[in-house]
C-alpha cells in the first residue's frame, strides 16, 4: 500500500492529469446517469398519477356511465375501449358501496374494489397507491355525479407499479447511451489534453518541473551576464536581472516591444533584425555592452531569439589605458632610437675633429627635449594625463603632427576617474592627429586644459578640414568615423565617458574641428 502513492508521485504531470480527469469524468457522467435514473422514475410516476385522474374523471363525466350504472354488459366494453385507448391497465365502474361493474378481468366483476373511497363518495377526485387485484398501482377515484350533484357510483382508473418500472427500465437505455456518450467525449477530450500537456512538458513529472523552475530562477537571478528572449513579434518573453541593470530596465517588461524600451537605436534595430550575432559591440549611455544574438527553434517552430549581454565598460576603459601606456611606451622606445642615431652623429662629428659642432647638436637636441618634458610636467601636475601628453606627443611626431600645449594649460590634481579621462582625452587627440593628416600641411593638434572653480575644462583642435553642424550630431555616435569603415568606436566611447563623469561636449570649427569637454568637479576637488 505504501508504495502505490511513490509510483503515482514518480508519473509525469501528464499522466496524473489524465488520470484525474478521467476519474472526475467518470465519477460525473455516474452521478448524472442516477441522478437521471432517479428523476424520470419521479417523473413517471407524476405522469401515471395525472394520467389516472385524468382518465378517471374523464369516463366519470361520460353521459354513458350515468346512464349504465348497474348494467356490466354496457360499461364493460365501453370501459375496455378507453383503457386501451389510454394506456391504463384498469378502469373500474362501480356502485357507491363499492360493487365492480366492469374490471380488466371479467371475472372479478361484481366483487368488492379494492381501496379507498371515503373521499370519492364526499364528491371529492383523489390519487393514491394501493394493492389490489392486479397488484400494487398509482389510481384514481372520481366520482359519479346526476344532474343534482348526487354521487350515483364511483370511477377508478389505474396504472400497475410493474408497468411504470417497466417504462421506468425502458428508460435505463437511453441513460445509459448518453452517460457513455459523455463518457467518451470527456475520455477523448482528457486524452487530448494529457496529450498535449506531454508535449509541452516533455514528460516530466510534477517534482522534476518544481526543482527544473527552481533552478531556472535561480540561474536568471544569480548570472552576471544578461539574458533576454525576444518572441518572433519583437516582444520581450524574458529579462533577467543582469539584463534590465545592464540596459537600464525597471519593473517587469514581459511582453513590452522592444522599441518601447528606450534602448540605444543600434540595439533596438539589432533585436528587432533577427539576425544571429556573434560578440558584436554596442555603446548605451553609460555601459559598452558585447552582443550576442542566437535564434531559438523548437523542431521546425521558430520561437524568437535569445540574446546575452555582457558588460566591457571596465574592460574598454582599462583597454583605452593600456594603448595610453603603451603609446608612452613605444615613444620611448622611438626616443631612444633617435638618441642612439644622435649620439652616433656626435661621436662621428668628435672623430672628425669638429668638437664645437658635436657640443652643439648634442646639447640643441637636450634642450628641446627636456623644454618638452618641463614644458608638460610643469602645466600638468596630474601624472596620468602628462603621461598621456608626453605619448601622443611623440606618436604624433613620428607621423609628422606637431602636439602643441596651449599656453593656457595648467592643471592639478582633479579627482575624476583616471580611466575616464585617458578614454576622453587619448580619443580625442587620436581623432584629432588623423583629421591633421588629412588636412592640408602643416599638420597640427593644440591641446587644452584647465580648471576653475567647478568645471575642469579639455579642448582639442585640429588643422583638419572641420566638420558641417550635420556630422558633428553624429559625431559621438558608434561606428561614425571619418575614414568611413563604418568601426567608429573611439568617440562612442568619449561620448560615453563623459556621460559617466556628467559633462556636455561641443564641437565647433576653428579652422578644424574643435571638441570641448566640461567636466563638472567632485565638491570636495574643487579649486578654491
């Protein structure tokens, strides 16, 4: 007994169902097949009782049977032809004391009826059920009346208990077809469904369905990364927590379109393209997010597509520190070549025996470097951006860019995010260099900063041939860029950095492009 309800709880959530289904089925069409069962014998015997009286009152009204009263060769025939006529089993005629004229068996005429007919002889019409000669039956007594309301005989008619428990069977059929009727139609109906709900549960059990949700909950909740299912219409079916922090959703989205998202257009158009994607970068306000788009099929049957998020903000600003480095780096590197060619020069004029010559080169060539070296360490007392400077400064030389600081520039230590402002001002002096070369000679980048009280200010021009009001709106935006490849990514991410530390950026013509950058400072770093 114990291990009857362990197989039950091991059944798929299919098959439980099937099964209660076709219990409740079951137990319903029984119920309703007595149920039936149970009214129609009721109701046959209403019928049988308002038939006797009817019948009764009927034949107790004929003029025939006043005027026959006491003559059995009359009534009988006549009391034959109405109970066949009428489907009665009896129709007894009698005197008032009860004296049989006519009975369905002749030979019971002229004996004593058989029941009640106290009421009758009061001029009263009654039922009731009584044994009598042909057994148990639902009769009626009416009685006999002359034109003065004198009772002159008495009126039963009949219908055998056997002959309504024949009808009352008669009827079983008819029950039992229309309860196996239903029987069938719940049983087909309940079979569909148990088959359907198989198919969408893949067989799994009530238990196996708790602990496979609870899982799924609970992976959705914990993953870092973001996961978002998109239907075939474009309509979200499912944002898990990572997605909605990294894309800036609150409160349930499910079934919202995803044009309806205020997501960053490059997005919003890639999840409603369709298309499969493979790590394919995206900027939002704040986040530079790695896009990956998969279609979801279900045998034949397209669901939509699944779409993971991860985050890279951190991973781009360390990455656009790292080329700051390493620019510094290979400046080194390219300085250090120089000064071995330099340093050959002055030993080879020292061999020749121009000594004066050799003093003088060499000592030019120190100057001009350490000018250079004073020149930003003294204006830019924050060590990662005179790094920077000093790195761009000799990439730009190597490609034939002068970097000049403005003599405005003077700057401390300001308390802003150092990878921000590496991302900021390398891309800006990066774009800057490339828009120089395409101009025309002499290629030049003049870099600016400063603070006041509250803002810390960055401008860089170019000698490039500026930008028109139109490209300068699309200037921040991914993938713009002004070798026209379509990868822009590097004032995407300006325009972003900036959003982050909350600053504006304008970009103006003088003769070149001019980006200007205001920063608002921390409270505590302001300059006082």
């Amino acid at each position: 007994m114990r291990e009857l309800p362990r197989r039950i709880h091991r059944w798929s959530l299919a098959r439980q169902m099937l099964v209660l289904q076709t219990v409740v089925v079951g137990v319903t069409v029984a119920g309703s097949a007595l149920l039936a069962f149970s009214q129609a014998g009721d109701l046959l015997g209403d019928e049988a009782s308002r038939r006797a009286e009817a019948v009764a009152v009927s034949v107790a009204d004929s003029p025939s049977v006043l005027a026959g009263l006491g003559d059995s060769a009359v009534l009988q025939p006549y009391a034959e032809r109405v109970r066949l006529e009428t489907g009665v089993d009896f129709i007894t005629i009698m005197s008032p004391s009860g004296i049989r004229y006519t009975h369905p068996n002749p030979a019971q005429i002229g004996g004593h009826f058989l029941g009640n007919t106290t009421r009758a002889l009061k001029g009263e019409t009654f039922t009731e059920t009584y044994t009598g000669t042909l057994g148990p039956s639902v009769r009626a007594v009416a009685p006999v009346r002359d034109s003065d309301g004198t009772v002159k005989g008495l009126v039963s008619a009949g219908i055998t208990i056997d002959q309504i428990g024949v009808r009352t069977r008669g009827q079983i059929a008819g029950v039992a077809l229309i309860g196996l009727l239903g029987l069938s139609v719940g049983g087909i109906g309940t079979y569909l469904v148990g088959t359907r709900l198989r198919r969408q549960t893949h067989g799994m059990g009530p238990a196996e369905l708790s602990r496979m949700y609870e899982y799924h909950d609970a992976i959705l909740h914990a993953v870092r990364e973001g996961l978002l299912l998109v239907d075939d219409a474009g309509r979200v079916t499912l944002c898990n927590d990572g997605a909605g922090e990294l894309l800036g959703l609150y409160g349930d989205v499910s079934g919202r379109h995803v044009t309806e998202l205020g997501l960053a257009p490059s997005l919003a158009e890639l999840l409603t393209s369709g298309e499969t994607r493979t790590d394919e970068i995206h900027m939002t306000g704040e986040r530079t997010l790695v896009v990956n788009v998969a279609m979801v099929r279900s045998g034949n049957r397209s669901l939509g597509i699944a779409v993971t998020l991860r985050d890279h903000t951190e991973l781009q600003s360390l990455t656009g520190q790292l080329n700051a480095e390493r620019g510094f780096a290979d400046s080194l590197r390219a300085t250090a070549h120089e000064s071995a060619n330099r340093l050959h020069t002055v030993i080879t004029l020292v061999e020749l025996g121009r000594t004066e010559q050799a003093m003088a080169f060499a000592t030019a060539e120190i100057k001009a470097a350490q000018q250079l070296t004073d020149r930003v360490v003294g204006a830019v007392r924050e060590p990662v951006l005179a790094a920077l400077l000093l790195g761009k400064n000799a990439e730009a030389g190597e490609r034939g860019v002068e970097l000049v600081i403005s003599p405005d520039t003077e700057l401390d230590d300001i308390d802003l995010d150092d990878r921000d402002l590496v991302t900021i001002l390398g891309n800006l002096i990066d774009n800057a260099v490339d828009a120089a070369m395409a101009g025309a000679p002499p290629a030049r980048v003049e870099v600016s900063l400063r603070a006041d009280e509250t803002t810390f200010l960055i401008s860089v021009a170019d000698s490039g041939q500026g930008l028109d009001p139109a490209t300068a709106s699309k200037a921040f935006q991914q993938g713009w860029t002004t070798k026209g490849d379509g990868r822009g990514l590097g004032l995407a991410m300006v325009g972003q950095a900036v959003n982050r530390l909350g600053g504006v950026i304008d970009v103006g013509n003088g003769p070149g492009a001019v980006f200007t950058v205001r920063l608002p400072l921390p409270r505590e770093a302001r300059v006082s």
